[in-house]
C-alpha cells in the first residue's frame, strides 16, 4: 500500500455564493440554444401583449353594458350633455360627474351585438394565447433539456480529465450528489424559471404602460408598493442564500456517507458499527433537515409577504378607482381593467420574487457544478506526444519492454515526499517484486509508472523512452493491471474479461479465462459466459472476482504486467494455479508485483524492499535472505 489520501472528504467551505456571476455562466449554457431561446421569448412576447390587451377588452364590454342600462333610463330626445346639465340643475352633482365621464347616449339601450362581438373577441384572443403557452412550453422543455444534456456530459467529459488526486480526497457520494442531484436541481430551476421570468418581466412592463395609460394616478398607487416588495425579497433572499449552499452541501455529505455505508454494509454487520451507521446517519439527515428547513422556511416567506403587501396597494386602487370613477374622470370599465392590471402586475412582481429564490437554489447547484467543472485537469499531452508514442509492442518472445526510475521523487502534498530518489531497473521479460510494509509507496510506484501521477523529479523510462513524452493513452494501452480492489461492472462475465479489448474474439476470451482458471468455475454456471454480474459483483466470490480481473489483464496481452496485490482475495489453492498460470504468462513480459506475502514472489528475478519511499534492499530471494536484512525479517515474520 502507499500514503496516498483515501475516505478523506473535507467539508466544502461554506463561502459567500457568487451569485450573479454563477448565474451568467449559467444563462451563457443556453447559448447554443439561441433560436429556440429567441422563439421562445418571441411566444413570451405575443402571449403577453394579448394577456394585457384583453382586460381592457372586457372593460370596454363592461362600459357597453353599464353606458346601455343608464342610457335607457334617460329620455331619447336629448343629449348628453343636456343631461348633465339636467342633473347638475336639479343638484344631483354626483350623477352629473359620473355621466361625464361615460359615453352614453341617452335612449339607447345595450348595445347586445356589440357586446357579443367584443367577448368573442376576449374569448378568441384567450384561445390563441393558450396555444401561445403550450408551445412556447414544448419549446421550452427541448431548451432546457438540450441544455442540461450538454451540461451533463460536459461533466462525464470532465471526470474523465481529472487526475487521481481529486478523487483520493473526496467521497464518492459528495462527487455523485454534484453530479445527478446538483444537475437535476439546475434543470429544475430553469425549466421553472426562464418562461416566467421572461414572461413576468414583460408583463410587469407591459401592464405598467396600460396602467399609466389608464391613470397616472391609481399607477402611482400601484408602483409605490414594488419598492417594499423588492426590499422585503431582497432582505429573506440574502438570508436563505446561504442556507441553499448549505442544503445541497449536506446533501452531499449525506449520500456520501449513504454510498460508503452500503457499499460496505458486510464489514459495518461484522463488526457491530450499525449503531455508529445510524447515528452518524442522523446526524447527516439532521443537518439537511436543518438546512433545508431554514432555507425554505425564509424563501417561503417572500410569497405571503409580498402578496400582502399587493393586497394593501390593490384595496387602495379600488378605493381611488371608485372615487375617480364617480368623479368623471374615467369610466367603470376603466377601472374594472385596471383592477385585473393590478392583479396582473402584482402576481409577476411576486412571482419573480418567489422565482428568485428558486434561482438561488439553482444557482448554488449550479455553482458546484462549475466547481467540478474548474478542477484542475491532468497534466496536458506533451506537443509531440501523437508523435512519440514509444516502441510499438512486439508479438513475440522478442518483445521489449526495459523500465528504468531514475531519481524519482514524489509527493501527494507538496513538502511530503511520499517517493524519495528511488532508481531501479526492471530488464526486458523480467519479474520485480516490489514488498514492504503498508505506507511504504509500493502502489505509488507503479501508479507512477502509469502515469496516475507525474514525479515531482527523476523520470521513468521504457526502452529508453520518457514515458512523460508519450501520451496516456499509447502508455497505458501496453500495460497490464491487477488492482488490488477488483473492479467489475453490470454485465455478463465475458463482457468483463473483454473490457480491455472489446473487440476480442470468443475463443480469444475462453484462452483467457483458462489462463486464469475462469473457464473452470464459468462452465459450472448454467449460462457459463453469459452470466450476468450484478453491479457489485456480489453474486460470485471474491476469488472468482480477482481470477476474472486477472483474465481481463490476461486478454490484453500487455507488454508491461502489474499485479498489485493479485492474489489477496483468493484461497491458497486457488493462489497456486494462478501462481502457475502467471509464471508462463509473465515468460517474456516486464512484470511488477507488489504483494505482502511473500509466497507469491518466490521465482521474482528480483525483489525490492521498499521502506519509507525508499528501496532499502534489492536482489534475488536467496540473495536477500542471506543478507539477513530486511526482508529476512520480513520472511521470518
């Protein structure tokens, strides 16, 4: 084993959210999807000026009915202003004023036909702004789908370019909950979000012209409430702000330790932790409890108030409405528009207001997504590695395949060296085995000879090459690897041997499995290699695991062989047909073997003792043992 970091997962630091800037990034996503964004605000645009057109259309069929019932009670043979003046002489000022302000003719009754025409006009116009809305609503759902699917694989994109290193440091969970939870979270947001607020800040403006243009005075009514409004928002929202990053963060920490907890769920019965489980459970269940409480108790907070504060403008409305209305200064449809303007204007102002908060829970997922999307990357390809690319493998008993460390150095953290000057030459078809105690960096050595990691100095040759000049991809494509933690994904059990090469054929994967002593237990099974592996592997032994990860290597047919603790999991009999197996597989192929017992490196061409990041003793078994150091200590164990 080496010192590299595992299970650490700091707590995310609980700084002040970005918010504006996190929320361009985000508007800056939906670039590429700039037509429909434009078709979309263009349906937002024409449903909202016929949403604001029709009030003052059932006003004007409002007037129709209320000019005809008190033009009829007046006599048909004067006109209106001799009515007025009529009622103004007889001291019946308030009729007068009212009458002055309306357009009536007097013995007319109500015009049906005009009112019919003009309701039907309301009742069509509502039809189109329907239709207006489910389509900018389809519209809608493919901007913000394409827009998240792109997000999406921008972040598979991006976990494949991050280095090791971001991954010793962090627990799955937190990574997963960014991943899934965090997106869904932003794809919520803006499917909530963008029509409405488009649509909200139109017809706040488009209400407010009609508003003006109705009367001045009752808009000015209106307007002096969105200050308290906005500043009631502003004070919740800088409030729960911070309590939407703590939210998801907890969450975060939650499914991490949900994902660790029952990944190893076997070892936490065994050793009687499923209290300490359920404790730290809830306590990680409280914190989002907590987080999310608060957060959407505040936010929760905007609507009534707001709403309340929309009620105390609109019971002024109506009281100024009415009065101007019996003064003659506009008529009874006037106001009853400007009534449903009230509404109209109101209900956005809240909506944004309410949609703000919802942005803010967006945002702050989004911001941890950009997060994960701003980690530092691997170490970029050298220009010329397409070029060098290394000596191409040979078939063959005359493969090369020399591994030469000169002066390597390396350290997960700076100023801890984990790798102190270790040099060492493995020769062409050779076997080294690497052994030492747990921390001493045997795995590290061979995680830098895959270029996991990049030395801090020295460098690591084969056959002369650096493999810092070659690309990855070329380097790891000729090189074997036996993980000590078996790694086996949903699917049958040749899809599995065949990973490393997809494209093997089925009496290639069947030599494979023989080699490794698959074929053995497989034929045993009754749909032999079409046999499916659940997504942990838990329907086979752990030994059947190893052996099927060591056919995987098998297949590949590397050049260069790791085995990092190969045989660990299996049993002594099975150990020793795959110690049979591997002497002929390793017959001119540069093997690496890093084990803790050394029965399994018996017939190494050479053992090294690694102690402290440093190679301490090399040679052959016997030469070792006669030395009567280090690893003779180890062997007499």
């Amino acid at each position: 084993m080496n010192q590299r970091p595992r299970g650490a997962a700091p707590a995310p630091t609980m700084r002040s959210q970005d918010f504006w800037r996190s929320a361009a990034r985000l508007v800056k996503r939906l670039a590429p999807q700039r037509r429909l964004s434009l078709a979309v605000i263009t349906l937002g645009i024409t449903g909202t000026a016929i949403s604001v057109v029709v009030p003052r259309i059932l006003g004007h069929a409002t007037d129709l009915l209320f000019n005809g019932v008190i033009g009829r009670r007046l006599p048909a043979d004067i006109t209106k202003a001799q009515a007025v003046a009529a009622a103004r002489a007889r001291g019946d000022n308030a009729f007068a004023d009212l009458l002055s302000g309306m357009n009536v003719v007097p013995g007319q009754g109500v015009d049906l036909g005009a009112v019919g025409r003009t309701l039907a006009l309301a009742l069509a116009l509502y039809v189109v702004a329907s239709l207006l809305i489910w389509t900018q609503a389809r519209l809608l759902n493919v901007t913000v789908q394409r827009t998240i699917t792109k997000l999406r694989s921008d972040v598979e994109d991006k976990v494949h370019r991050l280095p090791l290193s971001y991954f010793d440091g962090r627990q799955r969970g937190e990574l997963l909950s960014r991943v899934t939870n965090d997106i869904d979270n932003v794809q919520s947001s803006l499917s909530m979000t963008i029509s409405q607020l488009v649509t909200s800040i139109l017809t706040v403006l488009a209400v407010l012209f009609m508003m003006v243009w109705i009367s001045p005075l009752l808009a000015l009514i209106t307007v002096l409430t969105v200050p308290l409004s906005l500043l009631v928002t502003r004070v919740i929202t800088r409030r729960s702000q911070g309590l939407f990053v703590a939210h998801w963060t907890s969450t975060g920490r939650l499914n991490a330790h949900i994902e660790e907890t029952y990944s190893g769920f076997t070892v936490v019965k065994t050793f009687g932790h499923q209290a300490a489980a359920r404790e730290e459970f809830r306590k990680l269940n409280d914190d989002v409890y907590q987080a999310s409480f608060g957060a959407q108790f505040l936010s929760g907070l905007v609507g009534p108030a707001t709403t309340f504060i929309g009620n105390l403008g609109y019971v002024a409305v109506a009281v100024a409405g009415g009065l101007q209305v019996a003064t003659g200064h506009i008529t009874l449809g006037s106001v009853q528009a400007f009534i449903q303007y009230v509404r109209q204007f109101n209900t956005p102002v809240g909506q944004v207001a309410g949609m703000y908060n919802t942005l803010q829970s967006g945002v702050a997922s989004a911001e941890r997504v950009f997060e994960l999307l701003d980690e530092a990357e691997e170490s970029p390809e050298p220009a010329l590695a397409s070029a060098i690319r290394g000596p191409e493998p040979v078939q063959g008993p005359s493969r090369p395949g020399r591994v030469e460390f000169e002066h390597v150095s390396f350290g997960y953290y700076p100023g801890h060296p984990v790798i102190r000057d270790v040099s060492l030459v493995a020769e062409p078809g050779s076997t080294v085995a690497i052994v030492g105690p747990t921390g001493a960096g045997k795995t590290t050595l061979v995680n830098l000879l895959m270029r996991f990691y990049e030395v801090d100095s020295g460098r690591i040759l084969i056959d002369g090459v650096d493999i810092a000049s070659m690309s990855r991809q070329a380097l790891r494509s000729r090189i074997g690897m036996v993980l000590q933690d078996t790694w086996l994904f949903d699917g049958t059990i040749a899809d599995n041997i065949a990973y490393g090469r997809p494209d093997a054929a089925p009496h290639e994967i069947t030599e494979a499995a023989r080699a490794a002593h698959v074929d053995r237990f497989v034929r045993s099974l009754p749909d032999g290699y079409e046999t499916r592996i659940s997504g942990d592997g838990s329907n086979i032994s752990a030994g059947e695991k190893q052996l099927i990860t060591i056919a995987r290597a098998f297949l590949a047919r590397p050049q260069l062989l790791i085995l990092d603790e190969a045989t660990s999991s299996v049993d002594t009999r099975t150990e020793l047909l795959i110690a049979q197996a591997m002497c002929e597989l390793r017959r001119d192929r540069t093997s690496f073997i890093i084990a803790h017992r050394l029965s399994t490196i018996r017939d190494a061409d050479r053992i090294m003792v690694v102690q402290a990041g440093r190679i301490v003793e090399q040679g052959n078994r016997a030469e070792l043992l006669g030395r009567r150091g280090a690893y003779y200590a180890m062997s007499q164990a």
